[in-house]
C-alpha cells in the first residue's frame, strides 16, 4: 500500500486535473494541500521516479496509467466512506468528508470492496459525486451546471461541486439538498445570478453557487421561445 503523503498527493493531482486538461500545477497543488510550492516540487519528483506521474518543471504534472489507476482506488474508497457513515452511522452530508479523509487510508481495497456490497454497489457518495467501480472504471454523470439552465426549465440537483460544511449547510437551509427538484424562473443575461422555484419559494443564487451545483433537466421542462442564450 502507498504510503498516505504519496495517496494524498495522488488523489490531489487526480482531483485538479479533471478540470484542467489532465494536468495540475505546483502552485495549485500547494494550495489544495496547504504545503509549501518547495515541497510539493519535491514530491512530484518523486512520484515520477515511482512511475506514478509525469512531472515538468514549469509546465505542472501529469498522472502515469499506474497513477491514476491508484488515484481511483483511493477516490473510491473516499466516496463509499462518505456514503456509509451518512447512510449506516447517520451523519449529515457536510460531516463526512473530513472523516472519510481520515479512513480512507486504513482501508485496503478487500475491506472496501465489503463497503461496497454491503451497501448495494451504489454510484454515487451523498454529494453526488460517481464512485469508481472495483475494475477502475469511473462512469461519468450527465449533469450540467444550474447557472446554464433557462428560464421554464425543470432541473433536479445531481451533484455538488463545492463540499465544504459552510457551503452545505447553507444549501440545507435553502432546501438545495441532493435530490431536490425546481424550476428556472428568471435569468437575467445581463446578470451572473439565476433565480429558481423550490416548494413554492423563489430563491435567486449568485454565479459562484449556481455553478457549484450540477443538475438534470427534465425533459418535459418548457422553454419560452424567446429565451435567449445565457449568460457566458
């Protein structure tokens, strides 16, 4: 088994570089792990003579086959973690992630297979997020940002990007929770904010929120035909 800096620093380059074109930078690995930009150029060296990355100086850092396939293994069991102690211990979605951090490093991949089983090979953790199957297989959700709906449109919230206890909280007070459905009911193009219907309530989110919230459209939502493109 890796040792847990070299899991941690794996999961981390993972993490960025699904949203940065397969590569993550020293500077945002040094802010993802709160280390020094020095010490994470010296474990990137590492991982590379390990065979687990591909690193260039100045360019930033690319996993190897044998580091992503690592890097899946620890998501996994990251995310059945989360989904057991919310499902079997009760605990809210905005606890389990930091302790899920914890216990993922004792956990080898026999144990977590157990997890998986026994809480019915589920896909997906409580904040929505795909949890790689046993094989490294990671199938993608189609869901699409909230701020990219328009007006009529009738969404169902999928997934949640931005998992802090702050943030969740706040999405709880909202009534924002995975699952919850609303309807598009105003999106001004000049403005980076979109306002939605939930219970009966209309409730209208900035740019930064609205992004951090992936959702599935319905197909029967009805569009006036005079929407406009939305807002970039």
């Amino acid at each position: 088994m890796a040792s847990l800096t070299v899991e941690n620093y794996v999961k981390a380059v993972f993490k960025i570089s699904l949203a940065r074109d397969g590569r993550a930078t020293t500077g945002q690995l040094a802010m993802e792990l709160k280390v020094s930009p020095g010490t994470v150029t010296s474990m990137l060296k590492n991982l590379s003579l390990n065979g687990l990355a591909a690193y260039t100086p100045y360019e930033g850092v690319r996993l190897t086959e044998s580091g992503e396939a690592l890097a899946l293994r620890i998501v996994r069991r990251h995310r059945l973690l989360e989904l057991f102690l919310a499902e079997v211990l009760n605990m809210d979605w905005h606890e389990v992630h930091d302790h899920a951090e914890q216990l993922e490093h004792a956990f080898n991949d026999d144990l977590i297979d157990r997890v998986d089983a026994y809480l019915g090979y589920p896909d997906i953790d409580p904040h929505g997020d795909p949890i790689p199957r046993a094989d490294g297989s990671l199938e993608p959700l189609a869901a699409e940002p909230l701020l990219s709906c328009l007006v009529g449109q009738q969404f169902r919230v999928a997934r949640v990007v931005d998992q802090s206890p702050g943030f969740l909280r706040t999405l709880d007070e909202w009534g924002l929770r995975l699952g919850a459905s609303g309807k598009v009911v105003g999106h001004p193009s000049e403005q980076d904010e979109i306002t939605v219907c939930l219970q009966g309530r209309q409730l209208t989110l900035g740019r930064q929120t609205a992004e951090k919230l992936l959702v599935v459209v319905s197909a029967n939502s009805q569009v006036p035909s005079d929407q406009s493109v939305l807002v970039e």
